[in-house]
C-alpha cells in the first residue's frame, strides 16, 4: 500500500529504533513518503543517520528546538533539498525529571518554562516554519498523551503541557486550516521509550495497562505509525484539529480497575 506516495515528511524526535517518531517514520516509508530527519543533539547523530539511511534518507540534520536559529536553518536546508513539504511530525517532550515526581504543586518557574518551551512553543515553532513550505496543503501532526485530559500519576508538568500542546493543535488547525494545512494530535498509550522511561512510576503503569484497557494489549510504536499514516494521508482530508486516541481504548474508561475489567 502506498497511501503517501509523493509525499515528503520532515520527522522531528526519532532518538533511537524505540522512539515513537521512528515507528511513524517506518510506517510513513513503507507507505511510499520520502523523509528527511532532525535530531537533538550532536550525541544522537551516530544513532539517527543509520536509521535515516535504512529508509533510503541522507537528509538528517541537527535541531535544538529551543534555539529559533536552529529551526530556521533546518527548514532551509529543506527547502533547498526538497522545495516542498507535505507532512511535518513533532514526536518532541522534555521536563525535568525532578518535575516528573512527586506533587504536582513543587514545580519551579524554570522547570515550568521548560517543559512549555522544548514540549508546546516547540509545535509552534515548527508549524509556522514548515507552513511555508507547504503551499498546496500538508498535514501536521504532534503527539500527546491521555495526562493532558486527566491527573496521572507524576506526569505533572507534561500533563499541563500536552493540555496546552492539545489547544496549541486546535488554534493552529484553525489558522492553517484556510491553507488546506491541517493539524492534529495522536494521543498515544504507554510505550518502552526514553523520555518514557524518565516519568517515576512508569514500568508498573505499562504493566497493568494490558490488563485494564479494554482492548487487552500495549501500544507499539507500529501502532502509532499506521494512524500517523492515516492522518497524513489525503482519506484524512477532512479531519483537523483532532486529537486521536491510539490506546487500545484506556481512555474510554471511568473508573479503569484491574478487578472491574476482568469480571465477565
Ligand atoms: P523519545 O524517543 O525519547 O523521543 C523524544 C524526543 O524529543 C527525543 O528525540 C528527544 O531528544 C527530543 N527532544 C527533547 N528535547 C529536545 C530539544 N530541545 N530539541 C529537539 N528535540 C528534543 O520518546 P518518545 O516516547 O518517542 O516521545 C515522543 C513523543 O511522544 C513525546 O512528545 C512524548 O511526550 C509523546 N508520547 C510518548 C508516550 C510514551 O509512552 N512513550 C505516550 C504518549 C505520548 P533527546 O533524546 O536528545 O532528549
């Protein structure tokens, strides 16, 4: 299937083979797109260049998105290479981990402004940098998480976050919707990452999710790919501003419950 032949996607936050921006960045080669990367920081090059050359990509270029400069340059070299861009993915987050414990209420002035710069101004910033290259339309896609919607446990600052990420993809749905540029949101169940893996708690929350929600089995990133393919394709035309749960069904529950869902 080639749902996205033609199309060309720039891939924000693939660290490793177990980011969720890699299973999106497989999913979207398999289905025919030409991709182009951006990671962190120099250390993540000698893992990300050989993954891009594994799906036939030599574009992969360094990008600290707090840095304007940065963004600005990569974009540059993007429309130089490609001219075009049909499909931006932002799979970006970072908090503190001291701020990833605890009460919600300790979070200091810095590692609030943090986790808002590198997690939501971020979106912002490479929605208006990629809008410009994208003249006939595109789509525009971010991750998110179910910590956004309700109180999770030491999710804190990034649960405030991905609420603030969710609302930045329905204003920017509304601006670049006149464009024919849409925007939306995957919310993702819990899957074995590294930022994952800084939230305490973690590891026993990804344990009991098969148990609990509805559909009985974790979140691979494959998973998470085939939606992002869906959305960036042209059978999502008329969808945008949306955000997807892709969480076998957690969020559908009231009162998730080990006990309650194994009663037949
Ligand atoms: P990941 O593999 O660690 O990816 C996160 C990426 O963000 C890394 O490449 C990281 O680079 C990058 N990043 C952090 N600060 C950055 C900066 N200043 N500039 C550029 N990139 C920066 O983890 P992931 O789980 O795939 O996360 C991808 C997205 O999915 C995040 O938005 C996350 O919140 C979301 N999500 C994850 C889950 C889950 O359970 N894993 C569930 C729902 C949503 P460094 O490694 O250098 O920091």
């Amino acid at each position: 299937m080639t749902l996205l032949a033609g199309k060309r996607a720039l891939i924000f936050g693939v660290a490793n083979d177990h980011s969720i921006a890699w299973g999106i960045a497989r999913a979207m080669h398999e289905h025919g797109a030409e991709l182009a990367f951006s990671y962190a920081s120099p250390m993540l090059e000698r893992r990300v260049r050989p993954l891009a050359e594994s799906v036939g990509s030599d574009f992969v270029e360094l990008c600290d998105v707090t840095d304007d400069q940065q963004i600005e340059a990569v974009f540059a070299k993007a429309s130089d290479q490609f001219k075009r861009l049909d499909i931006l993915v932002h799979a970006i987050a970072f908090a503190n981990r001291e701020d990833l414990e605890g009460s919600f209420y300790t979070t200091s002035r810095e590692g609030f402004r943090i986790a808002m710069d590198v997690s939501v101004y971020s979106f912002v910033a490479l929605s208006r940098a990629a809008q410009g290259l994208m003249p006939e339309g595109g789509s525009i896609l971010t991750l998110t998480y179910y910590g956004g919607q309700k109180v999770v446990a030491n999710y804190n600052v990034m649960g405030v976050a991905k609420a603030a990420l969710e609302s930045a993809t329905r204003y920017l749905a509304a601006d670049l919707g006149p464009k024919g540029i849409r925007v939306n949101a995957i919310s993702a169940g819990p899957v074995r990452t590294l930022s994952a893996a800084g939230v305490r708690g973690f590891k026993s929350m990804y344990r009991e999710f098969a148990e609990i929600a509805p559909l009985r089995r974790q979140i691979s990133a494959e998973d998470i790919g085939g939606a992002a393919v869906w959305l960036a394709s042209d059978l999502a035309r008329s969808v945008t501003g949306e955000v997807l749960f892709v969480d076998s069904g957690y969020n559908i529950l009231g009162v998730p419950s080990i006990d309650a869902t194994n009663r037949t």
